[in-house]
C-alpha cells in the first residue's frame, strides 16, 4: 500500500473528502476504498463503510472510473 492510500484511508477515518489523481485513484485507492469498506462490513461498522463507499461514488464521478460502488442490502 502505498502513502498516497494510506492518506486516504486516514482521511476517510477523519470523515474528510479524498482529493487525488485520477491517474492515483484508478491504480490503487479505488480499490483500496473498496476493500476497506468490506473490512468495515465484517466487524459491522456500516457508517464507515457508507462513508468510504460513498466516497468511492464521489471519485468515480470525478474521474469516470469503474461501476458505482453498492450498498449491501444485508449485513451478514
């Protein structure tokens, strides 16, 4: 992982906007965001995995990258 995603995960965790490349976001934080929300799935932190995944939502629109990330209907 690189500083640049650990930043943002950190920002996330504060409850701030992620500001980054398009370039950054598409080669690691995307995903990065996306696995951090399923690890806030498992120990059933659904605010911070809206957060981050609404976050996700936010960037692909700004960059133009990837499906919408989806809210699990269920927590499992």
């Amino acid at each position: 992982m690189t500083e640049e995603t650990r930043k943002a995960i950190d920002r996330i965790c504060e409850g701030e906007l992620i500001e980054c490349s398009a370039e950054a976001y598409g080669s690691e934080i995307r995903d990065a965001l996306v696995r951090f929300a399923l690890a806030c799935l498992d120990i059933n932190d659904r605010v911070r995995m809206r957060t981050a995944l609404a976050e996700v939502n936010r960037l692909d629109r700004k960059h133009c990258s990837g499906p919408p990330a989806q809210y699990p209907d269920k927590l499992a």
